[in-house]
C-alpha cells in the first residue's frame, strides 16, 4: 500500500480530502498524508485505509474523480432568494439616506 494515494468521498459523493500513504511503519499502521488545508500526517490503520478509494497514481485519481463530478448533481439554489431593494416611495419623494458618523475619542489625561 505505500505509495498509493486516496481519496476521502464525503456523504453526498463528493470529495472530501485526498493523500497518498508515506510509508508503513508497523505490521497494521502506515503514516497518511493528507493534502487539505491544513495538511496533516498521521498514522492510520489497515482497517480504516480499507474503507478509502485507493489508486496507484495521481492519472487513475483524477479520471476517477472527473467521473464522479458528472454523476453529481449541481447544488441546489438558496430556498430563499436575495431581497430586491425597496422601490421609491409614491410620489417621487427620496428617502433620505443616514449616514454614518464616526465619534471623537475623549482625550484621555491621566493624574500624576
């Protein structure tokens, strides 16, 4: 398994984090980079990388990937669209606009 890289598929099908497998360090333990930000290594367990899609090099990776970004729906717009901005008032009269004011800081004297 050394050598290979991963990829981490999320809930909804989409790719979640990728690496590759540094190198074994026990019978059932290997050190697991992993490119997210931020990136982390970490030692992983035979069990938990068999849950992972493996791939021996980056070429089988992405294919694998671009394959699963067609199956994937597109996301689903907000419920609730942006608000339009208020209409002018009948009439033709303006709304005045407030503007905002910064305020002074007192100066601050100290007692000696």
């Amino acid at each position: 398994m050394q050598g290979m890289r991963f990829l981490l598929l999320g809930e909804d099908s989409r790719p979640v984090n990728h690496g590759i497998i540094a190198e074994k360090v026990t019978e059932d333990r290997y050190l697991c980079t992993f490119f997210r930000n931020p990136q982390v290594s970490r030692l992983c367990h035979v069990d938990e990388i068999s849950t992972w899609n493996l791939f021996p090099n980056d070429e089988t990776m992405n294919a694998f990937i671009n394959e699963i970004v067609k199956q994937i729906p597109p996301a689903n717009p907000p419920a609730n669209p942006p608000a339009e901005p208020p209409a002018e008032p009948p009439g033709g009269q303006k709304v005045p606009v407030k503007k905002k004011v910064g305020k002074k800081k007192a100066n601050a004297t100290t007692k000696r």
